[in-house]
C-alpha cells in the first residue's frame, strides 16, 4: 500500500525520482519501475560523458547533492558484486546528504502481505519474498530470486539471480549470494559472505568467508 501510494504522487510529478547509476542494475531499476518517469540520472564525474550518450538527463554527484532539494527521491541504480561495495556507500552518503530511497517492487514479483522491505529494498522480475520474511535496507532481491518464508535478510546484501534462500534462514548485512545458489533452511549466513554462483550451503558461513561449490567450501582464507 505505501508503496503504491509513494508511485502515484511520484507519477503526478509532485516529486522528482533520480536514478544513482546509469548502467546494467539502473536497466533493471528502468524496467521495474514500469514506465514512471526518471528526472535525472546521477553518476560520477567520471561516468558523465558515457552515461550522457544512453540518457537524456544526466548530471554529475557532486554537483547534484549541492543544489537539488532533498525532497526528490532516489533510486539506486548501483548494482553490487562484492560485500561493502559503491552501491551501499551511495545508499549511506545520500541518506546522509537528507534524501530517502525509494523501496522498488517489479510488477511481476510477488512479496507477501506478512513480509517487509526495508527503504530502498528491490525486489526485481519474477522474484518472490514469502510470509514472515525481512529483506533489509538497500538490498536486492534480483531476478526470480526466491526468498523463503521467515528469512531475515540484512541490509546492503545482493541475492543473486535465481538464488533459493530456505526458509527460516538468516543472512546479515553486505553479503553477496551467487547467481542460481541454493541455502538450505535454518541457516545463519554471517556479514559480508559471498556464496559462489551454483553453490549449495548446507552449514552455517562466517564473517567474510567466500565460499562455492556443492556442497559449498570455503574458496581459500584471506
Ligand atoms: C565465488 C566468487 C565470489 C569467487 O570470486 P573470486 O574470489 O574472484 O574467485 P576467482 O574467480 O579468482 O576463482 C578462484 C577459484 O574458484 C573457482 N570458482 C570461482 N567461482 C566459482 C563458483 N561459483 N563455483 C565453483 N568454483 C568457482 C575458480 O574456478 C577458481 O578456481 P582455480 O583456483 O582452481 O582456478 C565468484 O566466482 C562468484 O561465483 N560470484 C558470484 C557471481 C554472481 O552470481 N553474479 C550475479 C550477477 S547479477
């Protein structure tokens, strides 16, 4: 509901929304938001030349975040590949500037009525957050990703395309889960994991282990 109602006033241009990113997670972003207009795409000076070829509307961060009010909402278009990355900075340094992100759920994902989404939370094509589950801040869910009954999962954590989260299991914040892997239920996933893609966790991973096959194995030891 809240969800719907934040759309309708975006969609009535009463805000403006702004995509961080310009790249393949801010494609995903542009489809799942199904149409509602982007303001202005915001990326680093680095990034303007590139990104001004694929968009209309491009400006550069630091100029952004000194003139814009904070009354626009941000979607964060930033994708993530590794645990503690640039999308959960720019999720930290644009809160801290004032402004709120926007919690996105593609039209084709199915999210319970019994679980919740933290701010900025995405949940992308075809993906399904089941009853009783917490998905945190600034996370995503991508693509036909599934998210069990009764998981919490933490902030800034990226589940992978295809993923099966068991139900009941826990995974803390800034971890990455691979593409197509498989965590059976009840398990306790500490921060900053990264689960290889195809890799089937059957025992509790702890903080910043990198782990990947089937069973999954720790990859070496930092
Ligand atoms: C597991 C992962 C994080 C390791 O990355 P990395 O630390 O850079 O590891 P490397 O690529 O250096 O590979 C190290 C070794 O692990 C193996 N390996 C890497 N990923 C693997 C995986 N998913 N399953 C099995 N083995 C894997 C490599 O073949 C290599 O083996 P070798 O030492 O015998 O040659 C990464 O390969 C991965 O799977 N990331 C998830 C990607 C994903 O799902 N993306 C979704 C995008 S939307």
């Amino acid at each position: 509901m809240f969800i719907a109602i934040q759309r309708a006033v975006l969609h009535n241009g009463c805000m403006d929304l702004i995509m961080l990113g310009a790249g393949g997670h801010a494609h995903s972003i542009l489809d799942a938001l199904a149409g509602t207009q982007i303001d202005a795409f915001v990326v680093p000076a680095q990034d303007v030349t590139s990104a001004s070829g694929l968009h209309r509307k491009v400006l550069e961060e630091s100029r952004f975040l000194a003139t814009h009010r904070t009354s626009a909402r941000i979607a964060n278009g930033i994708g993530q590949m590794t645990p503690r990355s640039a999308r959960g900075q720019a999720f930290d340094r644009f809160r801290s500037a004032g402004f709120e992100f926007e919690t996105i759920i593609h039209p084709s994902a199915v999210v319970s009525a019994l679980a919740t989404l933290g701010e900025g939370a995405q949940v992308l094509a075809g993906a399904i957050v089941g009853p009783g589950a917490s998905v945190g801040a600034n996370t995503v869910i991508n693509s036909a990703a599934i998210i069990e009954h009764h998981c919490s999962i933490g902030a800034n954590v990226h589940v992978g395309p295809g993923a099966v989260i068991c139900g009941d299991t826990q995974i803390e914040d800034h971890c990455m889960i691979g593409a197509g892997s498989t965590i059976i239920q009840g398990l306790h996933v500490e921060t900053g994991v990264q689960l290889g893609a195809g890799a089937v966790l059957v025992s509790d991973a702890h903080r910043d282990q990198i782990l990947a096959g089937v069973p999954a194995k720790p990859l070496r030891v930092d």
